[in-house]
C-alpha cells in the first residue's frame, strides 16, 4: 500500500504591506510583498470515493471540517473544475493559530490544490484558476515564492529569491484572533503611499490591529528588544509578529524566552 501524499502548507509572512484606497469591487487595493517560511500546517491525501477531511494539531478545536472548510473548497472545486468524479481522504495538522495573519486558511486551501493537482494527475492550470476564487492570498500560497502581490494581494509579480531567504525567522502570536475585515474595518482611508524597497516600507494594518488586539504592541516591544533581532513586523492583519535574526543561536534564544501564555514558531525564509 502507498504512503498518503504529503505537502507543507507553509506560513505566510508580509513583510511589507501597504493599503492604497479601494477597488471597484469594494475590496481594498494593497501593495505587499509576500515571503513564505520552511514550516507550517500539514496535509495528506489518499484516493477515495469522495472527499472527506480530518483536521488534527494544536488548533484543529478552531476549525470544522465542514463545506465551509477552505481545504474541502479547494477540493470540491478543483474536481469540479477538472472533471474529477473521485475524491481523496484528507487530513490537516493544524499547527498554525487560525486567523492569525499568517494565511493558514489560505495556506491549506493551496497546499490541498498542489496535492490533489498531483494526486489526481491533472493540468495545474485548473488550480490556478480556481486559486483566485478561494481567496486573495491563495494564488500566492500556491506558488509559496517571494512575491509581490498588488490589487488585492492577488495580482502577483515574481521578485526572485529574497537577500533574506535562508534567514531564521521567529514568529509570535498572543493566542488572539483576529478578523482580517474588522482589521481592514478599522483602516483610517489614508493613503501613505506606494511600496517600494520592503525593509523601509511598513504595515498598514498594525495600527488598527493593535486597536483591537492591544496585546500586538507588546509582541512587537518584545520581539524589537531581542538580541540578534534584525527586522520586526506584524504580518498581514494580525495578530501574529515576526522578527528577523542574524543567526540561528540568537533566534533560539529568543524562542525559548517567548512568554507561556504566546505562541511561537521558529522556523527560516524558504
């Protein structure tokens, strides 16, 4: 009997994410660039009749495997889209914090198209189609490469690998949720103009976060006064901080001082 089909859903970092004003279609025009680490939630899959899904790890309590599930979404449509009439058994360990700004949701629904476009032996056109309508960050967690994503973070421009890539990274989250719509809700509407080199660029969004979540200040206090800790940001809407480090020891070190009651993850850019 086969092994189960594997595939990392990696965590999602913006390093740099910048809102413009609004598009047509209501959404918010953003500027951001997009870098993915080694780790993050996994995913199997097995051929079966239908689809089904199994979600477990140390947030699998936060989701349903539901129809309201990205990773079933992903399925059902890239069947749908493919002409596919068989399903696979599926199964999520979920160990990234949910709605955490670090595109786990996205993340899965991408790795869930990577591996059944592979499971299923199909053209990998159809998940690109279909990654677009599953949310604004899947078309980037489907690639997982340094990007920059302009409209709503779906229009994507290679970069090429990052002068960062490689580098130890800590993430830390207050183990709060946090909607990415009342995040963007709670935008002042200013424009405070366009990205460009990321590292001088900022993060929009941290300001209304930490007016929701005002435990995000702390996070970046704390990660900002760590040895080694080259570069701090919160990531997407929140609530999950990173710092860059210099090294891998100083990264460590950092790690093991996290505070209990945070979530952390250390892990490097891909």
């Amino acid at each position: 009997m086969n092994p189960p089909a594997r595939e990392i859903a990696p965590a999602k970092l913006n390093l740099a994410l910048h809102v413009r004003g609004k598009l047509p279609d209501g959404r918010h025009a953003i500027e951001t660039v997009f870098a993915f680490c080694t780790d993050g939630d996994r995913l199997t899959a097995e051929p079966a009749g239908q689809s089904s899904l199994r979600i477990t790890g140390p947030f699998a309590a936060d989701l349903e495997a539901d129809g309201q599930n990205l990773v079933m979404n992903a399925a059902r449509a890239l069947a749908k889209g493919a002409g596919i009439e068989r399903g696979a058994a599926l199964s999520l360990t979920k160990n990234l914090p949910v709605a955490s700004g670090v595109g786990g949701g996205s993340a899965d629904a991408a790795a869930a198209l990577r591996l059944l476009t592979s499971l299923w032996q199909i053209d990998p056109e159809h998940a690109q189609k279909i990654a677009p309508q599953l949310g604004s960050d899947v078309p980037a967690c489907l690639l997982s490469l340094p990007m920059r994503g302009d409209g709503a973070g779906d229009l994507l421009t290679p970069i090429g690998p990052l002068d960062v890539s490689g580098r130890p990274v800590l993430l830390v989250n207050p183990r709060v949720s946090l909607s990415t719509r009342d995040v963007f809700g709670r935008w002042d509407g200013k424009d405070r103009g366009p990205l460009g080199d990321w590292r001088e660029g900022r993060n929009d969004l941290e300001k209304p976060a930490i007016e929701l979540v005002p435990q995000i200040e702390s996070v970046l206090a704390w990660l900002g006064t760590r040895p080694g800790a080259e570069f701090v940001r919160m990531s997407g809407s929140g609530a999950t901080c990173f710092a860059l480090f210099e090294n891998e020891a100083t990264r460590d070190v950092a790690a093991e001082a996290v505070p209990r009651e945070w979530w952390r993850l250390a892990t490097f850019l891909r």
